[in-house]
C-alpha cells in the first residue's frame, strides 16, 4: 500500500507533458496548501517526464496565488536534455489560474555520491526523547496548520516558547522529523521537508499564516532511512517580509538538502 505521501501527492500523466493532480486537504496551512507538498508534486511530475534523471537537484518556485485542495493540472516543458542534468520549467495551475511557477535541474544522485567534500557540520539537536512532540501544539496552531498532523516531529526544547505563549524572540526552529507513516525519506520529499516546520517568525512575530513568495531547494544527496534533522534560521525582516534558510541532515549526519524562501511576515 503506498503511503499517505505517495498517494496524495502523484500525478496521473495526460500526454504533451501534462499531468493531473487532487491536492490533498491534509495539507492546507493557514490560508492554502503547504508550498512544499506542491512542491513535492511538481516534483512528481517533472520525475515522470525525465525518467532518465530521476532526481531533483536544484528548484525555484514562485508562488503566484495560493494553491487549495481539489483538481490541480502540472504542465511540463523540458528545456535541455543533457547528458548528466537536464532542465525544466513546470506551471501548476487550478481552473485555469496559474498557482506556482517553477524551473528545475534534475540528474541522479547517485552520480558522484561518495564525493562529499564538506566543512559543514550538523546543528546541535537534543536527543529525540529531550524533544517536544508536535502532538503538543495549540489547538490554535492544530486548526490553522492540519498539516501537522502529516508528520511526527520533535521540536528543539529550546524553540518552542510560542507554543507556550513565551516566544524566544529569536528566529530559530529546529526539530527531528519523519512521516506520519514512517515513510522513509527520499530525493522528493526533501522537496517537502524543507517547508514542513512552521516559520520561524512564531518566536519573533506571533502565530500566523506566512504564505512563501518564492522558495529554492537544493538536494544534495539521497538520504538515509531514519530520522531527518532540520533546521530553520532568519536574520533580516525587511518590508514585511522575512527569509527563512533551511539545512536537512540524514541519520548519518549527512546535509541532504538546503534551501531559501522569502515569505510574507504572519498576517
């Protein structure tokens, strides 16, 4: 049986490079559904119509207008084939409006794997039995954020003074992180991970719906089953936006994705 993942973000192929999605309710957030489950289909789709790099490495998004649950069309247009990358642009539309508009490089990962020269070195995370579940949030974060109850994940003790009507005043969230259905990660859920905590601006501005304007991902290499760790910073908020970098390390301390979004500040 596929996972709730797997399911709720497939596409069914309708030939020129079009395929049709139902985006799922289970991942609305505040005023639409969670910019990286969209990102995740678009990413489904743009796999189905390279099958020959199977692997996001690099994407850009810009959301246009907020995605909400139901019939959703992705068209594909394949810019360059080469021989290890190739490109692409994708559009995901609803009734005929355009929703997310997006160029992505895709290639295999598995290409080059053991050529990892890093200085980078994972963030310090308690151990997850120290973490606070997400099964503890407000019911005011429950009913704005139904997604949270697509993932399990643990939250840094130290970063969850929102929750408690004690916001830390710094723009940090980090959290341990797996699929509610113990799905193992790949390549195209790291498309989803690096949205999937709510934004930092809950310890400096308050609870609130910050819809992503534009976000880049970058994966780096497949990662390993078990727990992901991740991460969330910002440093400028700036004409009522803020940006948000992301860092996703696999159970054996490897840095498997990256990525930045700039977002409206909660309304």
């Amino acid at each position: 049986m596929a996972s709730v993942f797997d399911s709720t973000t497939a596409v069914n192929p309708r030939g020129g490079g079009r395929y049709d999605a139902v985006l799922d309710p289970g991942w609305v957030v505040g005023g639409g559904v969670n910019g990286g489950y969209l990102l995740a289909v678009i990413g489904n789709a743009l796999r189905a119509e390279m099958p020959d790099k199977p692997d996001p490495l690099a994407i850009s998004a810009y959301y246009l207008a907020a995605s909400v649950p139901g019939p959703a069309q992705v068209q594909v247009d394949v810019r360059r084939s080469g021989g290890t990358v190739s490109v692409a642009s994708a559009e995901l539309s609803q009734g005929g409006e355009a929703r997310i508009a997006a160029l992505a490089t895709y290639g295999d990962l598995d290409r080059g794997a053991d050529d990892v020269q890093t200085t980078a070195l994972p963030f310090d995370l308690p151990p997850l039995e120290q973490c606070v579940p997400n099964t503890m949030a407000p019911e005011e974060v429950r009913r704005i954020a139904p997604l949270m109850g697509r993932f399990d994940m643990r939250f840094h003790p130290e970063h969850v003074g929102w929750a408690l009507g004690a916001p830390t005043g710094v723009a940090e969230m980090a959290a341990w992180f797996r699929l509610e259905d113990g799905r193992e990660p790949d390549p195209i859920s790291l498309l989803l991970v690096v949205d999937a905590l709510p934004p930092v601006t809950f310890n400096t501005k308050g609870i609130g719906w910050a819809p992503t304007l534009e976000l880049t991902a970058h994966v780096r290499a497949k990662p390993a089953p078990g727990w992901l760790r991740v991460r969330h910073v910002s440093r400028n908020v700036a004409g009522g936006m803020f940006e948000e970098d992301c860092e996703v390390w696999d159970a054996e301390d490897r840095l498997v994705a990256q990525s930045r979004q700039l977002a409206r500040l909660p309304r």
